[in-house]
C-alpha cells in the first residue's frame, strides 16, 4: 500500500506527501520571518497631518489638513467611541476614511477623547456629550462663522451624536452615523445579550474605572475562534512580506491600543442604552435633560455594515423609524465592523458616498 495515498480518499484530501509539503512551507516562512521582522520598523498610524485646534482637559480637537484646501464650506466633525483610538478613520494612507473625504473637498475635524486615570471616574455621559462634543462642535461653528455643521458619529460616538442632536437640534446641520447601535435588543447582538444581565452598580463600584484589557478581552471572545486563533494562523502565511506584516501589526497595535473607561460614564451608558434600550423605549437623560429621537428634524444618513457582528444592522435601521427628520437615508455596506473603514471597499465606497450626501444638502 502507498502510504502517501493512505488518507487521500477523505473529502480534505490530506496525505503524508501534502502534509510534508506543507510542513516545509510553514519553516520556509517561519526563517524569512525572521529577516523580514528586522527589516520591519515601528508601526505608526495616522498618516494625515492635523492641527490641534481647541482643547478640555484630556480631550483635543483636531482639524485635518489635505493636500488641497477644502471646497465644502460646512465642516464635518467626526465623534468616535470611547472604546478605541479615533485614528481608526485615517489608519494608513490607503486605509483612510479621513483622507478619501479631504480629497472630496471636505473640511474634516475629529474630536480625541484621550485616555482617562482615576481623577476622570465620575465624568458623566453629560459631560462626554454636552462638554466635551458640545465644546468641539461650537468651536468649529465659532471658527466657520455658522449656525450649524455636519456631524459624523460612529458606534459609540454615533449614539452621542443622535443625543447631541436631540438636545441641541439648531447646532446641527446634517448628520451622520456609522454602524451605531440604536435598538439595543435585538435578537443577534451578542455583546448586549451579555451586559443586561449585569449588575453595572457593583461592577463600577468595585472596579472604579473600567480597565482597557478587561474591555479588550470581552469583544475579542465575541469571536474566539476568529480573533484569538484563525487571525494568528494566518500570521505565518505573510511572514515574509514585508508590508502585510506591518499592515497587520498596524491594526494589532490599534486593537489594543484601548483607553480604560470612565466608570460612571460606562453605568449610565449601560444602563440607559443597553439594558433600558433608551433609545426605543424612551427613557434616557443626559444631565437631567430627556433624549427623544423625535426631535432630530434635521437630514440623516445611516451607515451600517452587513456582516458587523458588534453592531447587527438591525440595531441601526431602526433609527428610521425613530428621528423625526422627512429627509433620513441609508447606506448598507458590505463588509464588518472594522472593515467599513480599512478594506479597499469601503476606500471606494464610503467617503465619496457621504460626500454626495452632504454636498447635496450643504449649499
């Protein structure tokens, strides 16, 4: 019997020959690893340069400078979460959701929440929402001169920005969301299925501020499989190109690159938002003041990802049936939850589409 046909009969197909050659493979890898390790050199991202323009504590203001001045004469301010770095959006220079809106012509700020310690553990949502987003969005409208600008919130950042919206409807000319979470209860998501059975006051009691590595670990076992074997497998099949390493210890660095939490912020998000389901069924307040969706009358469009297993797209169309604007649009994409703003799709898609949808409605 030829032993190098011997389980070559199963569907996989695997032989002693296939194994070999494949086990050759991987220590070929596994030595140009080694050469091109040395020759990759600290992974930095944000590769668009920008300016701080205004700042509250630990938190800054940025205004993004293009290769060309911005034509849009409304400006686009970009609130991301709380949970990641900001520079997610301008990750590397084909991987920027930032750099393909400059070349649009858009005037883009981003606001960088910075990294709270312990003197940050009682900062509320009030002051995350109406300090710190309501300070950047009127330094930009003291800047530009006008009434009201653009709004661009994500995830986290984007639930803010309906809520912001909904208090301060004048400041607000045109918004936009990207895979935000609105209905929190739905069936398929996953992450909310797991907090509303927490008890946040103990948690945030005993804990004080969240830390980062206890946040990291709980989304990376979202998808264990994926994330803490699959990704690191895979390693071994680029090791030796030189640029796809770094591309992947770009994004490993941002994964990781987490701030902690600020504690009361985090009970009264979790509360209100993911075990209230505030936002459907009434309910949240930010510094004393009711949130009711209704009140944004102002034009809306809603990003979501197809596949985004943080954010199911179920979670975000239903802010449709919510805002009380005649003009709300969406934008279905297909990619996940990160891929919305690093793949080569969303580099085509995504900036040019906000573009039109703002330039339409912006004068």
């Amino acid at each position: 019997m030829d032993s190098s046909k011997a389980f070559g009969n199963g569907p996989l197909n695997i032989t002693p020959d296939a194994l070999a050659h494949e086990a050759m493979q991987v220590q070929s890898r596994l030595r140009a690893g080694l050469d091109t390790l040395r020759q990759v050199e600290d992974t930095d991202y944000g590769v668009t340069d920008k300016e701080e323009v205004w700042r509250d504590g630990k938190v800054v203001l940025y205004r993004y400078r293009g290769d060309r001045p911005p034509t849009s004469k409304v400006p686009l301010l970009i609130a991301y979460a709380l949970v990641n770095r900001p520079y997610m959006v301008d990750l590397q220079a084909d991987k920027s959701i930032v750099r393909g809106l400059l070349e649009k012509g858009e005037d883009v700020y981003i606001l960088d929440w910075g990294y709270p310690d312990r003197s940050d553990r009682y900062l509320e949502l009030d002051d995350y929402i109406q300090r710190y987003l309501g300070g950047a969005v009127d330094h930009v409208r003291r800047a530009h001169r006008l009434e009201a600008i653009n709004l661009l919130g994500i995830c986290q950042g984007g639930a803010f920005s309906l809520c912001y919206t909904a208090l301060n409807p004048r400041k607000v000319r045109n918004l936009v969301t990207m895979v935000t979470p609105v209905d929190f209860h739905t069936p398929d998501n996953m992450l909310s299925n797991w907090v509303r059975n927490l008890d946040v006051d103990v948690f945030v009691d005993t804990l004080g501020n969240v830390p980062a590595d206890m946040m990291n670990f709980t989304y990376l076992t979202l998808k264990p499989w994926r994330l803490f074997v699959q990704k690191y497998v895979g390693l071994v099949d680029i090791l030796d190109d030189k640029r796809a390493l770094e591309d992947f210890l770009r994004m490993e660095k941002w994964i990781f690159d987490s701030p902690a939490q600020a504690g009361e912020a985090f009970r009264q998000f979790t509360k209100q938002f993911y075990q209230a389901n505030g936002f459907v069924n009434g309910g949240i307040e930010i510094g004393g003041r009711p949130v009711d969706l209704e009140q944004i009358k102002v034009p809306v469009l809603n990003v979501f990802a197809e596949q985004d297993h943080l954010v199911p797209p179920d979670s975000s169309r239903a802010l449709g049936g919510l805002v009380g604007s005649d003009d709300y649009s969406e934008l279905s994409f297909r990619g996940g939850h990160i891929g919305i703003y690093v793949s080569g799709r969303a580099q085509r898609e995504v900036p040019p589409a906000i573009h039109q949808w703002l330039a339409e409605r912006s004068g």
